[in-house]
C-alpha cells in the first residue's frame, strides 16, 4: 500500500510531495508533524527534513496496551475464538505492543498495574538518561472507563517522580483492532525545538 501512495504522489505531482511512512501512531505522528513544521521555519529542504525527522524520531515509540475485554481481537481474527474464550475464564488478558511500527504481544495479565510496572522497570533500566530524555504518555480511547483512567494515572504517579506525563487519545486505528476500552502507557523522546 505504502508503495502506492509513493508512485501515485509521484506520477501526478512530481517531485513537490514526499511520501513518508512514519511507523508511528497518536502522539508520536503528531511530533513527527511539529518536528517537520519547525523545521521548515529554520529553513530547511524538504528532504533534509525528511532525512532529519527520520533520523530523530521514525520508530521511536514504545507503547503497552492492555485492552479491556478481548471481544475486538476476536472479532478482527488477532486471536481465535477458543484462545478468547479461556482467557476470559481464567481472567487474563493479552499485554500488546506497539514499537517499529508493529503491534506485538508481549505477553498476558490479570492487573494493568502489572503490565505497566513491567514495562516502566524495563524503559528505566534499558535507556540512558530515562527520565531526563522522555515523557510518559497516557493513552485511552473516548470510551474507556474513567475509572481505569485514574488507575493507570495513579499507578504512574508512583512511579515518575519528576517525569511529564502527557494524557492523549488513543488513535482510531489502534482502537479499531483492541477495543475502546483500551489504555495505553508509553514514552515519548523529548525534542528540542
């Protein structure tokens, strides 16, 4: 599909538009488009800032989700019917994520607390300067249980001691294929502009 923007783009415009897949979703596009406009104000080429945007954020978030019933993923063929129907009774749920422009499971929980305790642990000890270089960001769809909100907020405000935590939607895409009740945790990297 990518291919096809880039030969239609270039067959009916030329070379005015560049074409550029931003592995990314919510938050993290949405600096990469601020990241473009800044850069286009300093005077840049469009594919020096292609090249620089790429080079600073393309595939840089780290997401988690934990999606509150499995009925999406059931529904859109991600996991069968059966594998659904024992998760529900045992009460687990699949722990996604989303990095590299990929949705992948990164395993199962019975609390959200869990899973994003988990991941934190692994962001802080796995990247230099964490905390100083990073926002966390909170992702929810419109639908999600305002109640569950304040429990992931209450989670992470044990854990930032100091860190910006910027509370975003989670994009339709995403919410399409897990379900609206679905929250996520991620980083964001701090751009200077």
């Amino acid at each position: 599909m990518f291919s096809l923007f880039t030969t239609v783009c270039k067959e009916k415009y030329q070379d005015k538009v560049i074409v550029v897949d931003s592995l990314s979703i919510c938050i993290w596009i949405n600096q990469q488009v601020k990241y473009a406009n800044y850069l286009v104000k300093q005077g840049y080429e469009a594919e020096e800032i292609v090249k620089k945007v790429q080079d600073e954020l393309k595939g840089i978030e780290d997401c988690v989700f934990v999606p509150e019933s499995l009925e999406y993923l059931k529904r859109g063929g991600r996991i069968s019917p059966a594998i659904a129907s024992i998760a529900n009774f045992i009460g687990v749920l699949p722990v996604l994520t989303f990095k590299n422009g990929e949705v992948g499971k990164k395993g199962v929980t019975r609390t959200m607390q869990k899973a994003f305790i988990t991941a934190f642990n692994e962001w802080e000890a796995n990247i230099k300067n964490f905390k100083e270089e990073y926002d966390l960001v909170l992702l929810s769809s419109d639908a999600a249980n305002k109640d569950r909100i304040e429990k992931v907020e209450s989670i992470l405000k044990e854990f930032i001691k100091g860190m910006n935590v910027i509370h975003t939607n989670l994009s339709l895409n995403v919410t399409a294929h897990v379900g609206p009740g679905t929250i996520g945790f991620g980083i964001n990297k701090k751009i200077k502009m």
